[in-house]
C-alpha cells in the first residue's frame, strides 16, 4: 500500500537558489525511478513537502532527508497509508507555500 509522509524543515543559510534548482531536479529524476512522487514548497527558509509512493521507498527516503545537513528541524506532520497517490507521474516540483497549503486540504 502506498504511503504519504509531509513535513517540514528549514534550510540552512547557505543553501542557494541554484541549490534548490539542482535538488528538485536531482529528487525528480530520483523519485521516479523509485515510484515516489510528491510536491515541494518553499517560503524563505522555510520548506513543506508531501511524499507519496511504495512504503518502504517513501520510508527510506524521508530517513535520509532528516540526515542532510541541508535542512534543520524536519518535523513529520503526516504519515499515513494512503489507497492511491495523489500527484501521479509528478516525480518532484515546486510549488509556491499558499498552493501546497491548498493541496494539503484537497488531500483532508
């Protein structure tokens, strides 16, 4: 069954614009291969990301974004079996806060 994890960090103060650019794009090619799509927020520092896909893929994924030193205080907002994906062939983007923040009702 298909897991959904969201949560929320802060970036680090050197981390760029061009860094972002780089790490979505890397995440996107990353994710599809491993059947995870999800959606990416950002409002200065501040990050949201919804995780969607295979439990176990989904689950290592997120162990690895709380270990990257990128980003501080990732907090788990949402981690539930889900019965499909939400965001289908999206593999990663980035959307503005205000969109995520309307996804995540969608989603409720």
């Amino acid at each position: 069954m298909p897991l959904r994890i969201v949560y929320v960090s802060t970036l680090a103060p050197d981390v760029s614009e061009d860094d972002i650019a780089a790490l979505v794009d890397k995440a996107a090619a990353f994710n599809r291969a491993h059947g995870i799509t999800g959606v990416l927020a950002l409002e200065d520092r501040r990050m949201c990301q919804i995780l969607e896909g295979p439990d176990a893929a989904v689950a290592a994924l997120f162990r690895s974004i709380g270990r990257d030193p990128r980003h501080s205080g990732v907090t788990e907002i949402v981690n539930v079996p889900i019965n499909a994906v939400t965001f289908e062939d999206w593999g990663m983007v980035r959307r503005r806060m205000i969109d995520m923040v309307v996804s995540a009702f969608a989603l409720g």
